[in-house]
C-alpha cells in the first residue's frame, strides 16, 4: 500500500514521486507500506496551507477547538485496538504497551478537552489606581512538529493536541520508523473535524524534511523528541530566525536501590523500567545504583526474572518483550555490548541478538544486565536506547546521588526506599525533571509536566498545562479607565 501526505486538504504524493519502505522489525520481510519520500519543496507548500488556515482557525473559540479535540480523543478510543496492532507491527512494542501508548493520545485529548474551558490568563493588580492589568494567551501561528517512533501515537498527540488546541495550524514530520501511526492519527483529527489547511503532514527525513521546517520563515515554533545531537542542530538553525524550539532529547535514568527498600518491589520497578518497550524510551531505567549491602541478592534475584523474560512478536499477548526497532538501533546495542565487555564490566546476562525460531526474521535482542559497572564507564553515562541495564554498587546515599547525577542527562529517576526521610532528602538533591519514590522511571502520566534538565532539553515541559506554555505567546493588556494620563513608576502616589 502507497500511503500519502496531507496538505492544504488533500492526500496527495511527495512532489519527487519518490518513496521510503517502511517494514515490521519483528519481521522484516513484511512491508508496513510505502510513504513519500518529500522535500524542502513539499514543506513549502505545507507552511503555505497552514497560513491561510491559520486566521480562521485561531478565531475559534477555545471550546470550539475543544470540542473536535473530544471527539478525537472518541475516535482513537473506538480505533484503539486497530491502532495499537499498527504501532505494533510498526515499531515492535508488545500490544499490551502499545494499547498504554493510545491510550496516553486519548487521555491527552480529554485533558485537551476540558484546559479548552479553562484557559486562563491572569488578572494583576495595577499600580495606579483606576486601571486594569490582564494577560491572555494567543497562539503562536504555524508550528512544526517533528516526532519519534518510540511512542507513535502518544508523543504526536503530545504535541498535535496542545498545538492546535492552542488554535496554531501544524506542519507534522513523523518518524520514518513510525508513518503509519502517525497517517492513522491525522486521519482521525481529520474525521474530528479538524479543518482544511489546519493540519498538514508531510513524511520524509529529518534531514530533508525537518530542515525545511526548521528553516521556513513562516513557522514559529518548532517542538521536536529524539537526539541530542538533533536537538542541539534544531536550537541552531532555529536560533537564526528566533523561533521558539521545545526539544524533549535524551536520558540516561537510575533507579536507586536502598538497604531498606521493599526488594520485590524494586526488582518489578526495574524489569519494567529498564525492559518494557525494549528499553527505547527516553525514560528508560538504564542505571541500577545499589547500596552493597543488599547488591548480590538483588542482582541474582534481578538475574532469574530477567531470564524468564519472553521475547518475540509483540502481537502474541504472551510476549513481554518486542524487537529493537530497526537494524541501525540493533548495530547500536551491539556495540555498547562490545564497550561494555572492553570497559571491564561484567556481562550478567543477554548481550546478544536472539533469534530462536521466527525472531531469526527480526531485531531481537536478548534482556542484557552489566554488573560492577563504574560511574566513569561509558555504559554508565551514554544513552543506549535498547535492553540495556547497567548496575552499579554504592556505599550510601550519598555516594548513590553522586552517581545518579553524574551523567549529562537529567530525565527521569527513581528511588527505592522505605524511610521517608531519605526519600525526601534524596528528591531535593536529585538533578531531574521527574523522580518516582518506590517507582520506576517510566510511567508518566499525560497531565503532569514531562521533560528534563541539562541535555535532556532546553527548559520546556510538554504535557499537563505546561505544554500551553510552549504552544502560546502571551498578551499583556493595560485598561485605563482614570480619564486621564497615568504615567506607571511616576504617578504612582494615589
Ligand atoms: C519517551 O520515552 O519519549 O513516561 C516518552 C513514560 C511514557 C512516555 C515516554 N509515558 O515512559
């Protein structure tokens, strides 16, 4: 099947005539479709939809924008099982994860919903009298979305809902490793009542594509998740035309382990951490930092589960974990198999592909633990993105914050204990956007903020009510209703 763009109303092909093959990692040698391979020029007539969308569209009121975002939020409900099966044969993540990740877009659209009816501004006092002081928030205009694969209808909803809701128009770029999703949503925002011109989708690479985006003048904001390399490339460019960039980017989580935690709970909190979704989440549990006294038994408990874990094609309900999701991301893992093995530390468990039976056919992986991984390895520091767990001995608390923030990353991270008080102390000094106590680091939910510190990103939160944030421009309104001229800081005295 040839799928299509979306732009100015229509499906129509790339303007090049050319494609990419998209094919199920689980299974190579079946095709998921073919997608327009587009250019700069396909961009430009995107942005071009968008802008004459854009009036009509922003002059909406809220409700009304809100109102398609619930039916929306109605329709990936009713095609939430046949979206999930896509994501699944897409991208390799097990049905149970990918029936969570449509779930993350409907919740996003229901919260969407209701923020449509309360999309406040503030009201502040003046320092004159006989004036009044009010912001509001207006959208921005065009913006540019660019999107992963690891959560192909989540993080595009992420993004998709609180752009438009916001009443901005939308040029799309998803991932090459996710297009089907992605077309599947934009043909439900489409059945919602979305208008012609409003969204615009356009596949294709991000070196072609997402550089067009983040280079066209009539695109305000650009909210990209993935790499810190691309990140640091789309701040760049953007820098030059002083658009507003949001980038999600990378992690690189622990989860702490202390004498007194509950230890099955903390070994369930980290298979799922470091394995679901085969480890490529950006808030993956990639770190284990254990106080010694309790490291042996955790590992060889850690050990036992991790060896019952069964891979294979996520569209078996048995199967826990799925495939990496293309050869690239296969090679990568390898490699930090190789790094970690040359570094001295000790391979555990897994370290190499599995291919029992079908999953000759495709990227599987086997759950992999390092143990006496030290802090200055680069196992440790780098992100992995695959099944990948590194564990590291600590002395105590102290030494287990030093680890914990010693990596460039600042996502997510977790602790495990049963003592408030070091749970307590331990939040205030850890470096991250997000910290679960007795939790893993995966698992966010949809209207909380979600982003990180240092390399992670540039400050911004997507989700919750800090996603409008990222999405608006704010108006500062002055009413003076004295009759006369008030001059503020000099006529201040009553
Ligand atoms: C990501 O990996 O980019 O908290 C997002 C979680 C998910 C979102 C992850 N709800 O793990």
């Amino acid at each position: 099947m040839v799928y299509k763009n979306y732009i100015s109303g229509r499906w129509v092909s790339g303007l090049s005539e050319e494609t990419f093959v998209k094919k199920n990692p689980a299974q190579i040698d079946e095709r998921i479709g073919e997608f327009p391979k587009s250019g700069p020029r396909d961009v430009n007539l995107a942005c071009q939809a968008a802008k004459e969308a854009l009036p009509k569209w922003k002059a909406l009121p809220f409700p009304t924008r809100g109102d398609i975002m619930k039916r929306f939020g109605d329709l990936l409900t009713a095609h939430k099982e046949e979206l999930a099966a896509i994501e699944t044969r897409e991208m390799g993540k097990v049905l149970k994860e990918t029936r969570g990740d449509v779930q993350e877009g409907i919740d996003t659209a229901y919260y969407a919903f209701g923020e449509a009816r309360r999309f406040f501004g503030h009201t502040v006092p003046s320092e004159l009298q006989n004036k009044l002081c009010l912001t509001f928030r207006r959208p921005i205009g065009i913006a540019g979305l660019i999107s992963p694969w690891n959560f192909p209808v989540a993080i595009p909803c992420w993004k998709l809902v609180p752009a438009l809701l916001s009443g901005n128009t939308v040029v799309f770029k998803p991932s090459r490793e996710a297009p089907l999703s992605a077309t599947k949503v934009v043909e439900l925002l489409l059945e919602a009542g979305v208008p012609e011109g409003v969204v615009n989708l356009v596949h294709g690479s991000g070196s072609i594509v997402g550089e067009a985006i983040l280079s066209h003048p009539d695109i305000g904001v650009v909210s990209f998740t993935g790499s810190v390399e691309t990140g640091r490339r789309i701040a760049e460019v953007c820098g030059k035309t002083l658009k507003r960039v949001s980038l999600e980017l990378g992690g690189k989580n622990g989860q702490i382990v202390l004498a007194d935690a509950n230890l099955e709970l903390a070994v369930e909190g980290v298979l799922w951490g470091a394995f679901g979704t085969t480890g490529q989440r950006c808030t993956a549990t990639s770190r284990l930092i254990v106080e010694e006294s309790i490291y042996d038994r955790l590992l060889s408990t850690l050990e036992e589960r991790v060896k019952n874990i069964k891979i294979g094609n996520g569209l078996n309900e048995e199967i826990q974990m799925g495939p990496l999701v293309s050869e690239k991301q296969l090679a990568k893992v390898k490699e930090y198999i190789k790094i970690g093995k040359n570094e001295g530390a000790t391979l555990v468990c897994g370290g190499e592909q599995y291919t029992e039976g079908e999953c000759a056919k495709g990227y599987f992986f086997k759950p992999t633990i390092f143990s006496d991984v030290t802090p200055d390895m680069r196992i440790a520091k780098e992100e992995i993105f695959g099944p990948v767990l590194s564990v590291i001995r600590v002395k105590n608390l102290d030494e287990a914050i030093k680890v914990i923030n010693g990596v460039s990353y600042g996502l997510s991270s977790s602790i495990y204990t049963q003592d408030i008080n070091k749970a307590l102390k331990a939040r205030e000094r850890i470096e991250a956007g997000i910290t679960y106590i007795n939790g893993p680091t995966i698992g966010a939910e949809c209207h909380l903020p979600f982003g990180g510190l240092k390399d992670t990103g540039n400050g911004h939160r997507e989700g919750g009510w800090t996603v409008y944030e990222i999405f608006t421009e704010i108006q500062t309104v002055y009413i003076d209703y004295s009759g006369k001229l008030q001059k503020a800081q000099i006529d201040t005295e009553g």
